[in-house]
C-alpha cells in the first residue's frame, strides 16, 4: 500500500475518506491498513502520518503528488503571473526589470495569441529563428530561452500544464561579448544632422558624453523619476536613430568613446 503511505505523507493530517478519495481504493481496505500502519497514528476522527526514521537511512525520499489541471492559461497571462510571483521573491530589482523587457519585448509579441500548454518544441525552434532574423545577438537570444524556460517549467512543475515542451538550453560554444563600437567621423556628422534636425535635445547630451567620456547615467540631472523617463526617451529615439543609419547592437554610451572630428 505505497500508494497510501505517498498520500499520507503528503497530506500530514487527513482522514479516511480523503485516504479513499485520492488512493481510489475502498473504505474497509483503508481502514485496515491505516489501523495497522506504524506511520499512521490515530488522533480523534482524523489521522496523521508519522516518519519513521531508520538508524541505517543515510537520505532519505521526498514525495510530491502533483495533478495537472491542464489549464488554459495563455502565454501573456502565464507571463504576468510569473513576474508577480518572482517580484516577491529574492531577486535584485535589475534582474526584475531583466525579466520584465525581455518578456514584454520578445517572448508575448510573438506568443500573444498561444495557450502556454500549446507552445511545442517546434515553436520554440521558430522563435529562435525568428530572433535570428531579427539580428537578435546570440548572448540576447540564450536569454530570451532560458528566462521563456523558467516560466514553462515553473508552471509544469505545479500542475498546471503537461510537460509535453521540455528544452535545455545548453551553450556548445563560446559567445563572443560585444564589443565596443566607435562611429567614423562620417557616421557621427550623420548622427549630428538627424538629432540637430529631428532631436534637438539630444544633440548636447551627446556632445557631453563624448567630451566628457562618462557613462550616461552620471550625466542626467533631476530627480530619480526625471532621469528614468529620459533615459527612456533617449533609449527609444536613439533605436530610431540606429535604424536610420543602419547601426545593428549599438549602444548609446559607445558614443563616449568616438571623437569630435
């Protein structure tokens, strides 16, 4: 009678008919073994599961009974139901809003229209790819899967899915770290004529960034809630930017190492 003595286990205090319920066995054959069992003891009209240590057990093996509801829940919703459970946990706020850019940026405008437990091997292939096609770097993309990984199997391990997408996802050689890029003065007498002409307020802060070879950050003034909003102005036309000169994996604080020509 494993099965009990699992359910037992799992459940610390239960009573009879909850021992029926979740073994499906009847109620006299319960009854005799709960009676007899040194792992159960009695206590009123409940039960409760005993362990039993034995002098020669080095470890011991821990039980988990996890039914799948097979949910419905979609990719979006699994998504933000993920963020709020690991807000409360002890994670760094960097790595919060890590989580956070990389969901809102890449696994929900491609999975927007999923059910979690639909998303297959084949899919993650496909989004791979589609990453890749998107000039994603390869550093961004191992991100992108390991996080997209953590949220499946956090809901495989709960019951709420099946596990029928299982991956890894395993590094088989070494990804080159970005390196810096510096803008030929052609490139950056370009850059000057579309921040001069589409934005002005740009223009200076470049100007200080490259003079003063300091990162962004300890060049914005204001409250902290002042700098926040601008630095994401500044990231969001600065993309724009990069587009229209055709720079792929540019940052913004590369430009402290250019020159003014």
């Amino acid at each position: 009678m494993d099965k009990i003595l699992k359910v037992a286990k799992r459940l610390k205090a239960f009573t009879l008919e909850d021992i029926v319920m979740f073994c499906g066995i009847d109620v006299k054959t319960a009854e005799k073994f709960l009676k007899e069992s040194e792992n159960v003891k009695s206590c009123g009209d409940k039960f409760k599961y005993i362990e039993i240590i034995k002098k020669d057990n080095k470890f011991e093996i821990e039980y988990q009974i996890v039914e799948c509801i097979n949910s419905k829940i979609t990719v979006v919703e699994a998504c933000y139901e993920f963020l709020k459970i690991y807000k409360n946990k002890n994670i760094t706020e960097r790595t919060f809003k890590e989580y956070r850019t990389i969901i809102s940026s890449q696994i929900i405008p491609y999975f927007k229209c999923y059910k979690l437990c639909d998303v297959k091997i084949n899919d993650i292939q496909d989004f791979k790819q589609n990453m890749k096609l998107n000039n994603i770097s390869e550093r961004r993309i191992k991100n992108v899967l390991a996080l997209f990984n953590q949220i499946i199997k956090y809901f495989q391990d709960n019951g709420i899915i099946d596990r029928t997408c299982v991956f890894k996802v395993k590094r088989v050689a070494d990804i080159p770290k970005r390196q810096i890029q510096i803008l030929t003065s052609e490139q950056l007498t370009q850059l000057f004529k579309i921040t001069n002409k589409k934005y002005p307020y740009l223009t200076p802060i470049i100007q200080n960034l490259i003079t003063l070879k300091q990162p962004l950050n300890t060049l914005l003034t204001g409250s902290e809630q002042e700098k926040k909003h601008l630095k994401r102005k500044i990231r969001k036309d600065f993309y724009k930017i990069k587009q229209e000169l055709g720079l792929i994996n540019y940052m913004f604080d590369d430009l402290r190492f250019s020159n003014f020509v």
